[in-house]
C-alpha cells in the first residue's frame, strides 16, 4: 500500500464560504470554514495509509487554525500561502512542498469535505494506489474533491467548474466509475452552500461542524434564521 501525502488547500476564511448566502455574516461563514478544514484535516490525519498531512494557507489563518485544533493538528506540516494566489497557486505550492525531497505518492484534497472519515479516505487511496493518477468527482459530478498522483507522477490538478470532465481529458481515472464502492458519501460532498450543508448534515458530519452549526441553529453565530433550516440532525461523529 502507498504511503501518501495529502495537500489540502485551505481559502482564507474571511472570504470563503460566500455561497452560503447573504443571510449568514461573514463571521459565521468563516466559522464554518474553519470547522470544515478542521474536520478534513483531522480525518486526513487520522487515516493508517497517510505519512503526511500538508495544509496550504494564509499564515494567520492556519495559525488560528492549529490554535483551536490543539493537538490535533500536531505533526501537519503548514505551508504559507502566497497572498491572493488563488486556489490553484496554492495547490502547486503544496505539491512542491510535498515532492521537495522526494517523490512520494500525493492526493490533493479539497478543504471543505465536513463528512469526510478516515475509514473512507483510506479506502479511496487504496483504490487510487492502482492508478498512476485518479480522481473523485463531488457529488454532483461535475467538480473535483480529490485527485491523486502515484510516485514520480506528475500532478497537475484542475479543481473548479467542470474540473472532472477536465481530469477525464488529462487521463486521471475516476474512481467512482472503476470502483465506486470505494468512494464514501463524506468524501463526495463538499459544501458551498446551504443545501449542500443542509444535505451534508444528514450524512454526519465531524466534532468541529457539529459545534459551528450548533451555534448557527442556536443563534450564537448570527444569521437570518430563515436562511437555515437545521432542526438538529444527528451526526455520526459527535452529536450537536
């Protein structure tokens, strides 16, 4: 089995998350943010086949990030991304920083992937452990949420609008039409919107969502109430 290094791209969270609507505040949408890279992160690290966990980001951010996470986030190594370089920039950075000393196996995995567990992660590595570059499509099939490539492979990922049609073109294997009982719900629904959160919530989500959208129901992260629906779902991983 490989082992992998995982780079996970994190947006600056003051200005992530705008799908989610003008009726949640930029603070509880950066609350959000924050909760979903915190729960990818914590899932990545805890999965057997990842050697590595890269975090990609604006230092202040993944500062306050490895503050509220604690031990947690020990032994993730945190790169410092280049002001206003946008996601791929960022990515690019983060594989550099991966493949520095050498040229190990990489996934490159989206931030915001709240349902995400190791036990899926794992098993969607090994599927891509048979390709030389693979990807998963999010749930809508159009995007990206995971791309990988095997050792001394070149990874050029495309995530964005229309991305999996753009991987299938750059020869990248979509596990889900080769193995799709490797590829869990969590690691196919990544949230940037309401309904995509809403939806999200009734697969289970992790500790650090569960506590953002608790607070988001309750009213201690302003927003119009209208705008959300969560009546208290339970989770899989922790219970709000």
């Amino acid at each position: 089995m490989s082992a992998w290094t995982v780079v996970i791209p994190v947006k600056e969270l003051r200005q992530a998350k705008s799908r989610l609507g003008t009726g949640i505040t930029p603070p509880a949408r950066a609350a959000l943010a924050r909760a979903f890279a915190l729960d990818t992160i914590a899932a990545a690290v805890a999965t057997p086949s990842v050697q590595r966990v890269v975090v990609v980001g604006a230092a202040s951010e993944l500062a306050a990030l490895r503050e509220l996470a604690g031990p947690e986030l020990a032994g993730v190594e945190i790169v410092d991304e280049r002001p206003g370089a946008g996601l791929s920039a960022a990515i690019r950075l983060g594989i550099e920083h991966a493949r520095e000393r050498d040229e190990p196996a990489v996934a490159v995995l989206l931030g915001d992937l709240p349902a995400l567990t190791p036990a899926e992660l794992g098993t969607a590595l090994e599927a891509a452990a048979r390709h030389p570059l693979a990807f998963v499509p999010d749930a809508d099939g159009t995007g990206t949420t995971l791309a990988t490539a095997l050792a001394g492979e070149a990874l050029l990922p495309q995530f964005g609008a229309d991305s999996a049609s753009r991987h299938v073109a750059s020869g990248f294997t979509d596990l889900t039409a080769v193995v799709p009982d490797s590829v869990g719900t969590g690691l196919r629904r990544d949230v940037d919107t309401i309904e995509a959160l809403e939806a999200v919530l009734t697969v289970g989500v992790g500790a650090h969502t569960a506590e953002a959208v608790a607070a988001l129901a309750d009213g201690s992260l302003p927003h119009d109430h209208a705008s959300f629906a969560w009546t208290g779902t339970s989770n899989r991983k922790g219970t709000p």
